[in-house]
C-alpha cells in the first residue's frame, strides 16, 4: 500500500474511538454546571421587607449607600449538563463553565446540598459578625447582631456582611459612612480575625454588581485576575485580604487618597 494511503488509514482508525466518544458525549450528562451572573443584594438594606442587618444594644446608623453582596446563579446539582450546553456556555461571556464539584459539594443529594449551603451561610454569618465586631473591640455582650438573608446559601457574603456591621455602628469613624454614599459591591470569605478568602465565579459576580448600579467591587486579592479577564465597563477593582484593609481602602477611596488596584 502506498505509505500516503497507509497514513489516512492510521489516522481513520485511530479516530474512530475518538468520534465514537464524541457521540456518546453528545448524549451523555457531564460533571459540569452551567453558571450565570446571579443576583446582588444590598446588606444596608431590607430583604423581603426585613433589614438584612439588625442591632441591638448600639444605636444604628443611617446609611445611603450600598454595600452590595454578589452570587452566581448555576444550574442545579441534579441537572444534566450535555456537550451542548458546555458548548454554548464556552463562546458566551455571560456564562460560564465550571466542575460541578466546585460549586455544589459532591456525594449529597439536593436537599442535603442546600442544607450544606445553609449551614455555611450561617457560618459565614457568624464569622462575619465575629470579625466586625472585633475590628470594632467590642464583645457580643455589649452588642447584638442579627443578619437575615434568605435564599442565599455558601460562604462568599462574609466580607460584605462585616463591612455592613462596621458601616451601620461606626461609618467611616468620623461621622459619615463607610460606602461615602456609593454603591460598592464585592465577595469573598471572612474569618473571626478578619482574614479574607477566595470564592469562584468572581467574573461573573462583577457583572451581577455592574448590571446593578455598582461602580466599585472588593475582590479578594488572590483573585484579581480573575476579576480582570473580563471586567464590566465602569467598574473599579479593589483588592483586599483583611477585613481592616477593606475599611482603609473604603476611607481612602471616599478622602481622594491612595487606594490599592489590581
């Protein structure tokens, strides 16, 4: 056989198992899901006619700004995710593909799932007003502090829960507020000693604060460029990576001073 022709028909066999998994793909649900800007909600304000921040024990302070937290919106743990989807997910910029096993923890069903999630959030509640209220040297009995988010599950609100705390007890320390009355929005993961951590969908999460009026966004730092691939028109980067770096960025940004960026 001529070797030209030899050659075509290595490469028709070798390809043969490659198209026949293409084929199977094509049916087959992937360990993928689908992930979209989700929706912001403003921890300043009220969820459901309820304020996303009580306190008791202190007065609170009067707010204009917002301090907006982010979600991705993602299609569920159960949901079959096709070749297809992946496909169309990948030429779009306003979604995303991402290993089903980081955004829903593996081996759970639904419910068991959305508990997961519920009980980080509650975690990430009290780690939240943990780490304020230290940055603040006050202790929980000399005040109380509620949070009520409903519908929102997972850890990525905490920074945006103890800026809230910080802004409604203290403001920016010298009588006006922490936000200097814009709408600031971020994410990212807070513990007690205000340290702060990375999250996923960061991308995303941008577009989600820029769809709803933000003009500037906290992003933890490790994920700045993330942040930065595909970064929303009118949206200013701040990096943080403690609780008390956020606060001096925040008075900073309000005074015209230096303020880090990415």
């Amino acid at each position: 056989m001529h070797p030209r022709h030899s050659r075509l028909r290595n490469l028709a066999i070798g390809s043969a198992p490659v198209v026949a998994l293409l084929a199977v793909a094509g049916f087959a649900p992937l360990p993928f899901s689908v992930a979209q800007p989700g929706l912001t909600a403003n921890v300043l304000g009220e969820d459901k006619g309820t304020p996303v921040i009580t306190i008791e024990g202190r007065p609170a302070r009067h707010t204009t700004g917002q301090l907006r937290m982010t979600t991705i919106e993602a299609t569920g743990p159960s949901a079959d995710v096709g070749i297809a989807d992946v496909v169309r997910a990948w030429f779009r910029t306003d979604q995303a593909v991402m290993p089903r096993d980081s955004v829903y923890p593996s081996g759970g069903s639904d419910k068991e799932i959305t508990e997961h999630n519920q009980a980080e959030m509650k975690e990430s509640q009290d780690s939240a007003t943990a780490a304020a209220l230290n940055y603040l040297h006050l202790g929980p009995k000399q005040v109380k502090v509620t949070l009520n988010l409903a519908d929102v599950g997972g850890p990525s609100a905490g920074l945006l829960f103890s800026l809230g705390i910080v802004d409604k007890l203290d403001g920016n320390g010298s009588g006006g507020e922490l936000t200097g009355g814009r709408t600031i929005a971020g994410t990212g993961t807070i513990e007690a000693d205000g340290s702060v951590g990375a999250v996923g969908g960061v991308s995303l999460k941008t577009r989600a604060a820029r769809r709803d009026g933000a003009t500037v966004f906290l992003v933890p730092k490790a994920e700045c460029s993330d942040a930065k691939a595909e970064l929303p028109g009118g949206l200013r980067l701040i990096p943080v990576t403690t609780l008390s770096g956020a606060v001096s960025a925040l008075k900073a940004l309000d005074k015209g001073g230096s303020v880090p960026s990415c």
